[in-house]
C-alpha cells in the first residue's frame, strides 16, 4: 500500500509522461504530413488532444486529487482531500484505477477555468487556445471537417502548445513535461507561428495608422476604476484602455489601485486591441496603476458586487431589469433603514414565493380540470391546497 501523498506524485508524473508522449507522436505525425504523407494523418489530432487532456488533468491533480475524480465514496474523497499520509487500501486504488471515473475533456476545461478566473491573461488565452482545440477535436470526432487540410495541423499543434505553456505553472517540474515543452517551444515552426501573430498586429496597428479617420477629440472615461486614457501605439493619440481591478491585489487600503488591461480602443484612428497576446505583441503593459487607493474603491466594488449578486439570485443578464431591481432595494433600503443587500433578499424571497403559488395553483386547475377519476384525484387537490396554504403563511385548520 501507499500513501495518498505517493499515489498523487506518482499519478501526475504518470499522466505527464503519458502527455508528453502523445504530444511527441502527434508532432511527428505532423511533421510527415508537411512532407505530403497523408495516410493516418488524422492521428495527428487525436494524439495531440490527449496529450493536452492528460495535462490538464496532471494540472488538477496537482491542486487535489478529488478534481479528476468522479462519483467517489465520500470516505475515500475526504481521504484524498485531507490526509496526505493516509495509506490507501488496495480497493480503494482500484477505484482510483477505473477509468470510469475519470472526468472528462471538458469538465477539466470548466474546472480550470474556474481556478483561473482571478488571472485575467492566463484565463483569456487559455480560454481562447482549449476553444479553438476544442472545435477541431469536435469536428475531428463527427467528421464534419476534412483531417487533410494543413491548416488545421498547425492550428492544433499551436493551439496545444499555448494551452500547455498555461498548465505547465500549476504542474510540478520534475515531471518530463517540461522539458518536452522547452524542446517544441524552441522550434523554428513555434516561432513561425509567433511571429505571425506578431505580423498581425502590426498589420492592425499600421491599418489603423493609415485609416485617416483622425479625431483628435480626447475620448471621455466613463468609470475611472475600468478605464484610463493611454497614447495609443498607431496614432499617438489618447484612447481609452479597459480591464479589471482585483480587490485581492490589496496589502493596504492606501495602495494604489492596478487596473490589469484587457482592451485598448482608439476613437482616433480606430484600432481595436480586444486579446491579451495582442495587448502584449502591441507592447501594451500588462498592468497600469490608476490614481485610486484600494480604499477609494470600496463603493465601486460594493456597488459591482450587489449587480453580480442580482444577477445570481434572479438568472438575468437584462441589464434594464437588473437597474430597475437596484433601484427598488435603494428605494427600499431608505425607506426600512435596512441594508440594501436584505431588501434584495426579501425581494428574492417574495419572488420565489409567488412563483411556488403560481406553479401550485396551475397544477391545482390541471387536476381539477381533469374529470376522469376525480375521486381519486381528491387527496391531491387537498395535498396541493395545502402546500399553497403553508406557501402563503395561512393557518387553515
């Protein structure tokens, strides 16, 4: 037997090696597609698929065993959440060994998303390569696209290698995937491929340059905790750069406040920058401090909060009807003197109360409408009578 400690060591170092070794056969099975053999070419994204599959996985791992793992016995889920140096009984490895348990290609997606949802660049470009590999595996699978066009190689493999690049700082060194990865990172088809996104940027910004749409007219920042004026890298003049402050980043309240950009758009001259490796080939900083303190910023995150919150309780993205719910909690809170945020429970309540009436009360004319076998459909009629009774807080004894 071994601890739950050896068993995850040695399963990451597993599934990296695996990785790395799927990846390595796709490389060369890509390598001889370029050279015009087409037999078997539609390995190439198979293999390179699992590989990134295997490290997200490895990646998971590494921050608990329980997220690769589904419909585990709660003993044994705690045991591998809490209890490094518990031993692991021979049956419960057999669990952990069927591959039925396994999450899927895209449950490890969800999950990595959620843990990089704090880190804005990491998030957005794994977001946008595991979307693009995504799709080819899909259409790969149906057979929707054609496995012999060369361009969706080289989308995959580059696609493959950034998400890799992602994952490669949650999983532990000393696991060979590494070393793979610096190997392919080097290559003259890696850089080729940068290269052409940096071309593409540049091919924005001279476009932009050139667009003769100049209106030196300083745009207006709406809200100075999303949006500073920058000189914009086409045309020199200001344009507004977006993105995300992070109430986390805060070691005192008097710090200034980091905006972490993640557009750029200028009036002037058109040019759109709306992707992190853009912002970042365009030389455009990662981060900007704002002239706020963390302190300043307690009403704007307040405010950002209470939103997000309606927008969970109620399911909505309708911005009108969530204005108009904030509106009712202020109008609310000032009327009651009581916090903003429990008239919006009350009204999440009232809400939730008068859906479980309408919902009782349909079902209640459904059953009575219905005249066959009424008899027997009488207890009912009283069970839902009632249940509307308690929902509506009447005492009919």
């Amino acid at each position: 037997m071994i601890t739950v400690k050896e068993y995850k060591e040695r399963y990451i170092k597993q599934l990296c090696k695996s990785s790395a070794s799927y990846f390595e056969i796709g490389a060369e099975l890509f390598h001889e597609a370029e050279n015009g053999e087409r037999e078997h070419t539609e390995s190439i994204l198979g293999n390179v698929c699992i590989a990134v599959e295997l490290a997200m996985k490895a990646y998971l791992a590494n921050k608990s065993l329980t997220l690769v793992y589904e419909k585990l016995p709660d003993k044994l889920h705690i045991t591998l959440l809490c209890q490094d140096e518990f031993l692991l009984t021979d049956s419960w490895s057999d669990i952990l060994n069927d591959k039925m348990r396994s999450i899927s290609f895209d449950r490890c997606i969800v999950l990595i998303s959620t843990i990089l949802s704090d880190k804005s660049k990491e998030c957005s470009v794994f977001s946008k390569y595991i979307s693009e590999l995504k799709s080819v595996r899909n259409n790969s699978v149906h057979s929707v696209m054609s496995v012999d066009n060369p361009v969706v190689f080289i989308a995959t493999i580059f696609s493959s290698m950034k998400v890799l690049e992602i994952l490669l700082a949650g999983i532990p060194e000393d696991t060979g995937l590494h070393d793979m990865w610096k190997d392919y990172s080097e290559s003259d088809f890696y850089n080729n491929q940068n290269e052409k996104l940096l071309a593409k940027v540049k091919g924005k910004i001279n476009t932009a340059r050139n667009s003769k749409k100049f209106n030196t007219q300083i745009p207006l920042v709406q809200n100075e905790f999303e949006e500073v004026l920058y000189d914009c890298p086409a045309c020199s003049s200001k344009a507004l750069l977006s993105g995300t402050i992070y109430r986390t980043d805060a070691v005192s309240e008097f710090d200034p406040v980091v905006l972490y950009t993640e557009k750029l758009k200028c009036n002037s001259c058109t040019l759109l920058l709306d992707d992190y490796e853009e912002l970042e080939l365009a030389k455009i900083p990662e981060f900007v401090e704002l002239n706020k303190t963390y302190s300043d910023a307690e009403e704007y995150w307040s405010e950002l909060y209470f939103v997000r919150e309606i927008r969970n309780l109620f399911g909505t993205k309708d911005e009108a009807l969530i204005k108009k719910i904030k509106l009712w909690c202020e109008k609310k809170a000032a009327e009651t003197r009581d916090s903003e945020q429990s008239c919006l429970m009350k009204m999440y309540d009232d809400a939730l109360d008068k859906r479980y009436e309408k919902r009782a009360v349909q079902q209640l004319k459904l059953l009575r409408d219905n005249e066959e076998d009424y008899e027997n459909h009488l207890q009912t009629d009283l069970f839902f009578e009632q249940n509307l009774s308690d929902i509506l807080g009447e005492n009919n004894e």
